[in-house]
C-alpha cells in the first residue's frame, strides 16, 4: 500500500496535494476517477478530495501488475458500484470501455482517459 502525506485539510487533500502525489501527467485520469464521486469545498484549500478516494486512484494506478484479470475485475466492481449509488448508467461506449480494460486491451489510465469522452 502507498503512503499518503497527511492531508491538508481536515476534510481531505487538496488538488494541489494530488498533483503533487499522483503527478501532472495523471491529472487528468484523477479527474476521470473523481467524475462519479463526491468531493468536498473548502474556504480555505478549494476543492478538497477525500482521503479514500486518492488512496483508491493511486493504488490502482501505482499497482506493479495491471495484467492481472482478477485485479481488473474487482477495479470494474468497484467504479460500477460507484456509478450505481449515484443513479448513474453507463450508455454502450462507457461499457465498450470497460470490456477493453477487463480484456486487458488498455490500461487503467487508458480506460479513465477514454471514459472522460463518454458522458457515461
């Protein structure tokens, strides 16, 4: 598991916190991540990403193995559950995405890269 520096407000990390843990060039993919999923504001930091939800995307984009059917699966159980506690439905170019991913055609910052197009 990765080590997270302390976040910087009480509420969660800041987006500058994630930048500077997950790197510019995932940005955009922890923007994809977060698309379905809740985020706080806060006066003082902006917007403000919980603990759990940064330690998810950077578990999953830090894991040394991403050619392992079973880790892929329980990543798509965990993003479908996500869209299902928000009322979400993903339309027939979301699902193509996710079969690529479980079939191992593209990696997990592909998939979240290519969902940001989709509009579920």
């Amino acid at each position: 598991m990765t080590m997270l520096p302390e976040p910087a407000c009480e509420m969660g990390y800041s987006l500058q916190q994630v930048e500077d843990v997950v790197g510019a060039e995932r940005l955009p993919a922890f923007r994809a991540f977060m698309m379905m999923r809740a985020h706080a504001t806060c006066p003082g930091h902006g917007e403000v990403f919980f603990p759990f939800d940064v330690g998810q995307f950077v578990e999953r984009v830090t894991r040394a193995d991403d050619t392992d059917l079973k880790a892929r699966r329980e990543a798509m159980i965990d993003i479908v559950a996500s869209w299902h506690l928000d009322g979400s439905r993903p339309n027939a170019a979301g699902m193509a995405i996710l079969r690529d991913y479980v079939a191992g055609e593209i990696d997990f910052e592909e998939m979240f890269r290519r969902m940001t197009g989709t509009g579920l």
